[in-house]
C-alpha cells in the first residue's frame, strides 16, 4: 500500500465556502442551497450545547443534554444484566452503550430467539452458541439504507466526492459501522459515477458477523435498489435471481472486515470516514473516545460524516457541512 498522504485536498472555496467569520454568513452562496440548509458555520458547533435527539426516549424534550438522559435512565437490574451479559458473551464492550436502547430491544431480542422470558434466552444460547449472534443482531439495530439522509450525501456528492476524484490519487474511505454495507456502496457509486472507484481503497467494518457477511455477498432487493439514483442501480447493480448484485467491478474494490471500533484499530490515514448512527447508541465518554480514535485516523483536511442526531465537538474539528466535519490542523490527538 503506498504511504498515506500528509494532507487531504480542500473543498473548493468558490462552491462549498469552508466557514467564515460568522459576519460573512449572509453572503456565503451555498447558504441558499436548499439541500444544505442546515449547515452550520463557524462558530455555530462552539456556541451549540451538547444535545443529542434521542429517538428513543420521545418524552425527553430535544436538547437534553446526553449526561441527563443517561442519568434518568433508570432499568431493573436484571433487563440491563441480561443485555450487558449477552454483549460480553459477543467480545463486546457492554458498558459502553447506553442502557435504553439496548434495553428496549430485550422483546425484539426474544422474539428473534422464539423464547418467552431473558432465563430461557441465556439457556438457548448457552446450549447453542450460534444463538448469540441472532440475539446481538435483535439488540444492535442495524438499519440503514442507500444515500440515507438526503442532506448529507448530497454534500457528498457535490463537494467531497469529487474534490478527492479531483485531487487525490488514492482516496481512502472508511465506513464504520457500516451495517449491510448501504452507505459504503453509496459512496463507492458516487466515486463510480466519476470513473475513479478503481482507484480508491474502501473499508466497511461492522462488529456484527452477519451485518460483513451480508456486505460481503452484495445482494439488495429490488426495492432497496430502485431508491437510489436510477442511473446507479441499473448501471452497478446485476440480476441474480430476484435481487440484485453489486458488480464486481465494484465489490472487487471494496474490503469488508469483522471489527469492533471500541476495540480494535485500522491501520493508515483515511480521506474519509463515515461513523453513522453507531454513537447515539453509546455513552458520553465512549461517544467522545471514539470520535478522538476516528478524528486521530482523519488525514489533515480529511472528513468525518456522523449520523444527524450525533454531534462530534472536539478542538480542531470543523463543522463544514450538514453531518460532515474536517480536520484541520489545529487538531491534537
Ligand atoms: C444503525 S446501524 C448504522 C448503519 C449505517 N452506518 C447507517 O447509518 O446507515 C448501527 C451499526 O453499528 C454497529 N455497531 C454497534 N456497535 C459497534 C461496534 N462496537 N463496532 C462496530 N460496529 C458497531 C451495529 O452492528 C450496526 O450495524
């Protein structure tokens, strides 16, 4: 692999404004692009308070602070036992995640095992160890989709994408928590579109098995493949029975690993990192650790795309687009 570069490329000043001086918003073009509408400029992430929408506590009135909803998270021992103890059995660092997600899916998770109570749950996968990975998957919800959030990707595709086709001769793309792979595809599909997928190395990890498994064999459904653009589904996608398959001209370049971002490192600097909708699901001081660890594996001037309920404030981070951030080099690890 050849060395990474020192810096990453700049968004291109005339059409996607890196933030100014708050004084300069009014003028900043792409302040009138409705798709980017709630971009934030400079200055704005500072003054913001450390909010999280917590889509799974709707009682809890937006701009909670996340310390608050963790405190006020109270669950009977047993329930917070039986999660914790399952996602230690998968090697995973239980403690980090926040207790009312993972508790809100123990039915889910019982459901998923054909079992009645938590006592039957811990038997079943005692006695069948495969069993594990059913119940992780019910607690660690791995919805995603193509091109999801409109706002984001479209950044990314009028600004980031071709900004690195235009100036980086390897880019290197790194979707954490990548579920199925959606996201990675999307974005491998934008660099397609520009004839440079060939040349760019692209990452997908997941700690879930069956998530790297399922990105690995690169089947969508039809209906999965008709919600983004048409001209991408048909053109990278083939018929393989009734679903369809990424071509290989495309999976070939993408490498999908069983990794847990908690635990585990990847070597080398990234253009690009995508880490969305995992940190909403873990504590404040993981959430933080962990945007540290993927700040620290951004090239300078590289990106950061979080998920739009997650919030990264770290000194020399900017926030430069809706769900996108930057390295600058003011960053410290
Ligand atoms: C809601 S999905 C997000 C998928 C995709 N990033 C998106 O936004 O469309 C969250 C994913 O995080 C994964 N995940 C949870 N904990 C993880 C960890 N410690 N390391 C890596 N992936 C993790 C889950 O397996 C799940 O696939």
């Amino acid at each position: 692999m050849p060395p990474a570069r020192e810096t990453a490329p700049q968004l291109p000043a005339d059409r996607f404004p890196l933030p100014g001086p708050p004084e300069d918003h009014a003028a900043t073009p792409s302040l009138t692009d409705p798709r980017f509408a709630h971009v934030c400029f400079h200055g704005a992430a500072e003054t913001s308070p450390t909010i999280v929408v917590d889509p799974f506590t709707p009682s809890v009135p937006y701009g909670t602070p996340l310390k608050d909803l963790v405190e006020s998270e109270p669950h009977p021992p047993e329930d917070l036992g039986f999660v914790r103890r399952l996602l230690r059995q998968a090697g995973l660092r239980a403690e980090g995640y926040r207790a009312t997600p993972l508790v809100r899916r123990i039915p889910a998770c019982l459901r998923a095992l054909r079992v009645t109570t938590k006592e039957a749950a811990e038997r079943l996968v005692a006695d069948d160890p495969a069993k594990l990975q059913i119940a992780v998957n019910a607690l660690l919800i791995g919805t995603t989709s193509f091109f999801r959030d409109a706002a984001t990707f479209g950044l990314l595709e009028e600004a980031i994408v071709p900004l690195l086709v235009e100036h980086s001769p390897l880019p290197r793309v790194w979707s954490v928590a990548c579920s199925d792979g959606s996201e990675l595809v999307s974005i491998a599909l934008l660099f397609a579109r520009y004839g440079a997928a060939g040349r760019c190395r692209f990452l997908g990890t997941d700690c879930r098995p069956s998530a790297i498994a399922s990105a690995k064999k690169g089947h969508y459904s039809q209906e999965a493949i008709a919600s983004m653009p048409a001209d991408l589904g048909e053109r990278y996608f083939e018929n393989v029975g009734k679903a369809r398959r990424l071509i290989p001209a495309i999976s070939s370049r993408i490498i999908w690993k069983v990794s847990d971002i908690l635990s585990d490192t990847e070597p080398g600097l990234w253009d690009l990192i995508l880490c969305r909708n995992l940190a909403i699901y873990l504590g404040p001081a993981v959430t933080q650790q962990l945007w540290l660890k993927l700040a620290d594996a951004l090239t300078p001037g590289g990106h950061l795309v979080v998920g739009k309920a997650e919030n990264p404030q770290l000194p020399g981070l900017e926030r430069v687009g809706p769900c996108v951030f930057r390295k600058s080099s003011t960053f410290r690890p």
